[in-house]
C-alpha cells in the first residue's frame, strides 16, 4: 500500500506543477515579472525532478522531496508580492506543494511509489 504521505505529495507537486506553468506564462508577458517567471519555472523544475526521482533510493527521494519544498516556498513567496488570482492560486498551490513534501521527507521509509509509478508515467 502506498504511503498516505507519499500520495498526497505526488498530488500537491502535480497541482503545482499546472499552477506555475500558468502562472508563468502570464509573467511571461509582463518583463516587470520576469523574476517571477522565473520562480515559477525553477519550482515546476524541482517538482519534475522529484517526480522523476520517485524511482531512486530513498536518501535521493528525500533530498529531492526538501528541494522542491524549497523552490515551492520561494516560489508562493514570490506570488505572493502580487495581485491577481493566478499569482494566489500559484502560491497557494507552492505552499501546499512544499508542506506535503516536507511531510513527505520526514517519513521514516516513504515506500510505496512503486505501485502508483507505471500510472504517472501512463
């Protein structure tokens, strides 16, 4: 059975994942955002990296899980200084990314990805 932790982290950086890519390109146009822009696309990143390290040992996974909260952190920080309701649904979405990965980090064993991984890769 997969890890509750786990699993609710999987689903947060895939949430954020969509929030920052929409979040970035509607940066994108302003060139007063672009520091934004980038925020966003360094926290998509990270949450592609720990996704694609869901395969790894878990010292890896644990390493990657902290980076991708971090970038989720900087990231909602960065939308935050905002207005407008795809900068709040980003940070949002940033700050429920880096709480369920630093859950997820703090978990002794973090088993369990292996039976949800051929569904993400489908």
């Amino acid at each position: 059975m997969i890890d509750d932790s786990i699993q609710a982290c999987i689903a947060a950086c895939l949430a954020c994942m969509r929030k920052t890519l929409q979040c970035a390109d509607t940066c994108c146009d302003h060139p007063e955002l672009r520091s934004c822009e980038r925020t966003c696309r360094k926290c998509f990143a990270a949450c592609v990296l720990w996704l694609a390290d869901l395969h790894e040992g878990i010292h890896e996974r644990r390493r990657s899980r902290l980076a991708c909260a971090y970038a989720c952190e900087l990231c909602a920080d960065a939308c935050d200084k905002h207005q407008g309701a795809s900068y709040r649904e980003c940070a949002t979405a940033g700050r429920d990314c880096a709480e369920a990965c630093r859950k997820a980090a703090s978990r002794p064993n973090g088993r369990g990805w292996e039976t949800i991984l051929p569904d993400l890769l489908d």
